[in-house]
C-alpha cells in the first residue's frame, strides 16, 4: 500500500543524517536521558519542512501525493490533512461561508467548535433542535421536518451545519436534508468525526460525504490508527470557496506541522484501505463482537442500544448500563478498577469506543473483577431521566457584538433560570455545551447541571459555588 509521506520520512531517517535545523532534538540527538527510550523512534521522522517533506501550507510533493490518495479513497473533490484536530476543520469551515450578522443553521448539539467558529465569524447562530433518544436520554439526529422548515424560514442561511454520526453513535441518513439545503444554495456542512471508517460500508452506515455533504471533518484519530490530533477534511463541492477555505486552513493550523502526525494520517489511510481492498473486514468484525459479547455476558451489565426514526447505529460504539441502578459515573469507576477505561460517562451510562482491528481480548479474570465490583458497590441513586423540550428553530437575544458590552455578575443557581448566561457550560467528553455564552437558562438546563455537579462530572465553564455568571441586561458597560 503507498504511503508516500511516511516513506519519505522513513527513507530520510535511514540516511543518518546531520540535522542542523529544527525541531530542537536535532533527529533525537539531544533529548532528556530517561524518556529517550520511549520517544527516540518517534524522534526519527519528527522534521520539518525540509528538501524531500514538502510543506503542508503549500503542498507540491509528497504530503500532495498523500492527500490525493485520502481524496480518492473517500471519494472528495480534494481532501486535506489536519495537525490541529477536527477543532480546526471545524472552525475553518464554517469560517469560510460566514457572514457577520447572516444566519447560519446550526444542530444543537454540534462540539463546542461550532459555536466558537459561528461566534469568531460574527455570524447569526440559528439553533435546530434534534430529537431526543429516549432510552440513552441524549440528544439524536434532528428531524428532516425541522431542517426543511429552518430553511424555509432562513433561505439565505449561509450554511447548514450537522453532527453525524453523534458522539453515542445515532447515524442519520441526511440525503433529503441535503438536497434540501441546496435547493436554496445552502452548503451543507458535517462534523463527522466519528465517521472516518464508515467508508467501508456496510455493516457501517454510509458517509456524509456519500450523501453529498459540501464539507466533511474526519477525526482520523478517533476510529482509526493516526495519532490524537490527526484529522481529515474533505472539501467537496464547489458550494464552499476553495481559495478562502484553503486560508482559513492555513491560518489555524500550526506553521510548524507535526510530521509524525501527517505520517499516521498517511498510514492510517493505508490501513483502512487495505481492509477496504483484500476483504478483512469481516474478521475485524468478529473481533468486534467478541467484545460486546463479552460484556454482555456480564450478569448485571445490559446493552444500550441507538434508537430513533431512521437512525442506524455505528458498531464501533457500545454503551453500557448497570442494572443495578449505577450511575454512569459509578460504572466508569468500577470499569477502570478493573483496567478497563472508557470513552466517556454520563448520568446513566458509559460509552466504548470499540477498535477497528486489534487482538486484545477481555480475559475471564476482568469480567469476574468487574461482576463482583457491581456486586459489591452500592448503586449511588442513579437520576430519574429529564423530560428534554428543545424548541425546534431558536435564536440568541442579542448578536454577540452587543451582548458583549453587557455588564455580567454571578447569581445563585437556583435564581438563574429566565437569565442570560455569560459563558459556555459544556461537559466534557463529549465537549456539547449544556447552555451557551447568551442563551437563556432554562430550569432544566439547572437540573441537569446540578444533578452532573452532584456526581462530580468534568464541566468546562465558569461554575462558582453552585452560582452562574449571567449578563446584567439592563446595564451596559
């Protein structure tokens, strides 16, 4: 399989050369003694843009040779590599059909890098609500009616921007929301990056990118081997502008590219290619199951599976339940007990990020670790589940640029219901903001976070004592 990135930097790395140029380890030459083990072959293809490696922002040579083979392979008009993860893909996209004061449709439960992208654009955030499953009580897909009459109410929206697959793995097809959006002249955007093995078809739900979405992002490294910040983007159709597109690309990923990290996105590539062309598939599939069945076999944990209209689950994602009555958070606990570390946990469950090949196996002696610690943990009152009503289509009261002028203070949780909030309150994984910088607070939104404070989650936001930072409407500064 060609891998014409990592084995140009392989073959340099062979030449023994004398580096006097950076990175400051000059090829792994100096470095501190007791990590040199575990980095020095790392060391080795960690350049920079010298003759032979060509230069990410102004590709010619092999990094070219390397995108073009991802483009082929997902069937984009042309695709790039990210070094600063789908935060950056995200951004620039977005930034690249914005507007200051335009609309743009956005799901609500898009990554926090949606929302900092709209805000940094100046742009009208219109917020689509999607439905909720029922039995995980975590936000979907949003409905095809909701998308049709967005547009309908947003014609010069300057952009349709989707999650899909989610985080827990609900897959939506988004065909008809598509060509609905271009019907009005609106691209279509898609944060997929959970979604970079779906190009192998089935058992896996189909891509975006196969639905013709105008951009797709690509977390390579979460579902397939490239290293944490290597992401994949996907421009293709015409709907979007190249030339600002490709500058916003440039202006938000580092001038100093990790090498390293371009070379498992050349590699990771190889590989799900590979699986895609000699028909391995099935046996990573096996392996797969093996592993759901092995958790499954455990007496007092059950499978929770996507539900919802049309939705299909991605079989790399498993969410597990007590049946005992565990929080999420409990389960986790008891899990890494047993050296078992999952993706995330919520209030109810936790969430498995399932490899797409490997050999490890979960041993018997792990499973009866895990049975026996549910056995003896007591549950800690895991909550009744929030009945969630999101509007279908929302907007802020106020554009950024006003809101920002507005004195804030902080109020006790229990009186912020009915205020604007002043900064974003987001969970994390899976990195979804709970309530935004200007939006209402509602007393649901305080229910859910008193309940994720009171089981000690990891929430990124201004949180003080239990109060809240809100805007002072009356006053402005």
């Amino acid at each position: 399989m060609d891998t014409p990135l990592y084995t140009a930097l392989i073959e340099h790395a062979h030449r023994n050369t004398h580096s006097f140029h950076v990175p400051g380890h000059h090829n792994g030459d100096v470095f501190f003694d007791e990590a040199k083990s575990v980095y020095q072959s790392l060391l080795s293809i960690d350049m920079t843009e010298i003759t032979g490696l060509d230069d990410l922002h102004h590709p010619t040579g092999v990094i070219k040779e390397a995108q073009d083979l991802v483009s082929r392979f997902y069937g984009s008009r042309e695709s790039f590599f990210l070094v600063n993860g789908t935060t950056a893909g995200n951004l620039a996209m977005i930034l690249a059909v914005c507007e200051p004061g335009e609309p743009i449709l956005i799901q609500r439960n898009c990554h926090k890098s949606v929302f900092h992208a709209v805000a940094m654009g100046g742009a009208k955030p219109v917020y689509i609500a999607p439905e909720v499953d029922e039995g995980m009580h975590v936000p979907a897909h949003v409905p095809f009616s909701v998308i049709e009459k967005a547009l309908a109410d947003y014609p010069n929206a300057k952009g349709l921007v989707l999650t899909n697959p989610t985080y827990y793995g609900h897959s939506a097809d988004l065909t008809a929301s598509i060509k609905a959006a271009h019907s009005y002249g609106v691209p279509v955007l898609v944060d997929e990056a959970h979604g970079a093995h779906l190009v192998l078809g089935e058992p896996f739900p189909p891509s975006s990118l196969a639905m013709g979405a105008d951009a797709v992002v690509h977390s390579a490294h979460k579902t397939l081997p490239a290293m944490t910040m290597g992401s994949y983007f996907h421009l293709n159709s015409s709907r979007i502008d190249r030339d600002r597109l490709v500058y916003y690309l440039s202006s938000l990923q580092s001038s100093s590219p990790s090498y390293p990290i371009m070379a498992s996105l050349d590699t990771a590539r190889a590989y799900v290619q590979d699986i895609a062309e000699n028909g391995t598939l099935s046996a990573h599939m096996q392996h797969i199951d093996q592993i759901k069945q092995t958790f499954a076999s455990i007496p007092y944990i059950e499978v929770i599976n996507p539900s919802g209209n049309g939705l299909r689950p991605d079989p790399l994602k498993l969410t597990l339940r007590s049946k005992l009555g565990h929080s999420g958070y409990s389960l986790q606990r008891i899990l890494e007990s047993s050296g078992v570390f999952v993706e995330l946990a919520d209030e109810y469950q936790v969430l498995l990020v399932l490899p797409l090949g490997g050999r490890r196996k979960i041993e018997p002696e792990t499973v009866r670790i895990i049975h026996q610690m549910l056995e003896n943990t007591p549950p800690d009152k895991r909550p009744e589940a929030v009945k969630w009503t999101f509007p279908s289509i929302t907007t802020l009261d106020y554009p950024k640029s006003e809101i920002s002028r507005f004195k804030k203070e902080f109020v006790d949780m229990d009186k912020a219901a009915g205020r604007l909030h002043a900064a974003d309150i987001i969970p994390y994984p899976p990195g979804i903001p709970l309530v935004m910088d200007g939006e209402r607070i509602t007393e649901e939104s305080i229910q859910k976070l008193s309940r994720l404070i009171g089981m000690n989650a990891h929430i990124q936001g201004r949180l003080k004592e239990k109060q809240l930072l809100v805007y002072i409407e009356e006053e402005k500064s």
